[in-house]
C-alpha cells in the first residue's frame, strides 16, 4: 500500500544520499557483494530470469500453472495444524491454511515459493497476534489519534481501508520486546519450505504509524530484517524502500530481489534503478484500479515499468488474488 510521507519528525531524512555527517543506522552486510562475489546459498534471481511469475495473497488461490515462483500469504501456506513454541509455556496453535500442501507441491515442480509475511506489521487476527505486548481483543489497540499505550509496540492501523493491520515499534530501544516472535514467522517459514520471504510494511517511516521514528531506525530493522533472513537461508525481498530517498542505493547489495507496488501509477519505476544495475530481479505490481479508484490504463502502467527496465511486472486485482493477472510485456 502507498501511503504519503507523513510529518514524522524525519530529521536526517536524506542520510545515505549526498549529505554526510549522518549516521545512517545502517550496518552493511555484505561490503563484498558484486558480481565477483560467491553466490550465495538462497535464490537470487537475475534480471529477467523471472518473468512468469505471480502474487496471490487471498482467496480465491490458484497455483495449477507452472510458474517461475509464487509470492503466497504464510498463514496460508500451513500445510497442518502447527505449535509455534516461544519457550515461555504459551505456546501458538496455527490451523492448516488455505493451500496447505501446496508449498511442496510447487516446489516439487520446480516453482519458488516465496512466503508473505508481514514484518513490520501484524494483522489482529494473525494466529501470533497475542504475543505482540499491546495486544487486545476488546477494546482493541488504540488507533489514530489516540496514541499507543505505554509498553504496547502496536500502533496505528495502515489506512481506512486495512482497520485490523497495525504497525509495530520499529524504534531500535523497542524492539526487543517483539522480535524473537516474529522470528518464529521465519522459522515458520523456514519449515514450510519458503525459498524465501517478501516482507511487508517495513517501510513505516513513510507512513502513519503512530510512532516517530528516526532514519536510523529505519535502517537499522532493514539490516536486521535481512541478516535474519539470511541466517535462515532464506532469499530476502525488499518491498517498496524506494519510499525514502537513497534507502535502495543502501540495500540493494543485500537485499537478493525487490517487490515494488505502483510504481506504474506514480511514475517512480525509476526508483528502483540500484537493483536493475546489479541484475536483480524487482517484481512490480500495480493494480487493476488506481489508489483512488479509478481504472489503471495497462498500456499506460507497463509502459512506464517498462521505460524503467523493470521486466518482471504484473498488473493484479486489487485484492490480489487469482482473479486477474496480466503480465507486462518487457
């Protein structure tokens, strides 16, 4: 989701771009990267290696074409009734989900599965939700403009439209109280049998979260985020850094592919150019109707991805489900 820059007391925000002086929070993981570089242990596409791929991450699911890989929601890629266990003797029960078995299925001929999975984010139903400190069912979290209370690490909801989808306390000091859960996502994942993780909503600085972060804290959950994927063998997906600016010049080293949503629509294509220069792969997805409704002309979107040298690009439905897919032409 596309979302406007916020008024987030963003000082610094251009670190990492022609200014200096600014820690940028960022620890570079990979300072050897390059094309000379070992390959690594978890899928790293090359540009235009990807083409055929697709995104669906609701009802109606279907997986029956042979594709290049699958970008699936996590929750319903569980292929049996699952104990997530935190060590603390509360342990998670997650059902089997929508597609359950479908993850070996897929890989069995051939097809990358690559898990979505909110990081940056929680939905309130998620089966782990109440591990989050703040979580409740009644009343809910507080939302805007009622700030989060005190402890809690869920903020605010992304926009009218996603109520039960809230952010999380990104800020470095916060984040130990939440991390080791979501890592039982990766792990998850790791189990299913992913081949790597698309994550979502860690791009917070960008919208309204109710919570003020710092540049640094921005960069700094990316870093993480990708170590810990890393750590996993698991490939790493950036999705929609190019909100900031210099932020994918930053990661685009570490990161091993990148999702971008409209970039069509808001003629920012070219925002992902870092990427494009090192040969890795940036899936864009722009949407059957435009943010404010109104129909997105094709020819129109997949020029503009196209003009970008953006050769993996999909225009979805807006629930991005089965429905529709229509692969731009390169």
């Amino acid at each position: 989701m596309r979302l406007a820059i916020a008024s987030l007391g963003l000082a610094g925000l251009f670190c990492g771009t022609a200014l200096t002086g600014c820690d940028d929070g960022k620890k570079h993981l990979h300072p050897e990267a390059g094309r000379d570089a070992p390959p690594p242990k978890w899928w790293r596409p090359e540009l235009g290696t990807a083409k055929d791929w697709d995104i669906q991450l609701a009802a109606p699911y279907d997986v029956s074409a042979t594709r290049t890989m699958y970008d699936l929601d996590l929750w319903a890629l569980v292929p049996a009734p699952t104990m997530i266990d935190y060590g603390d003797g509360d342990p998670v029960s997650v059902p089997a989900g929508a597609l359950a078995g479908k993850a070996a299925e897929l890989r069995g001929r051939g097809v990358k599965v690559i898990c979505h999975v909110d990081t940056g984010a929680i939905h309130l139903t998620d089966p782990d939700a109440r591990k989050f400190p703040g979580f409740s069912t009644a009343p809910s979290p507080p939302d805007r403009p009622t700030a989060p209370a005190a402890g809690s690490v869920i903020g605010w909801s992304i926009d009218d439209a996603h109520l039960d989808e809230r952010f999380l306390d990104i800020r470095t000091a916060s984040r130990t109280l939440w991390t080791a859960k979501m890592w039982k996502r990766l792990d998850l994942a790791k189990q299913i049998g992913c081949d790597g993780v698309d994550g979502d909503r860690n791009d917070s600085i960008s919208s309204d979260p109710g919570f003020t972060f710092t540049v640094a804290d921005q960069n700094s959950w990316y870093a993480e985020l990708v170590s810990q994927l890393h750590m996993r063998e698991l490939s790493a997906g950036m999705r929609n850094g190019h909100t900031l600016p210099g932020q994918v010049d930053m990661f685009a080293d570490d990161f091993d592919w990148m999702v971008v949503e409209r970039c069509g629509e808001f003629a920012d294509c070219d925002q992902t150019r870092p990427f494009i220069n090192l040969r890795r792969v940036v899936f864009a997805i722009d949407y059957e109707h435009d943010i404010d409704g109104a129909l997105n002309p094709p020819a129109l979107v997949c020029g503009l991805q196209r003009q970008a040298q953006v050769s993996e690009g999909l225009i979805k439905d807006d629930a991005v489900t089965s429905a529709l897919r229509t692969q731009c032409t390169p």
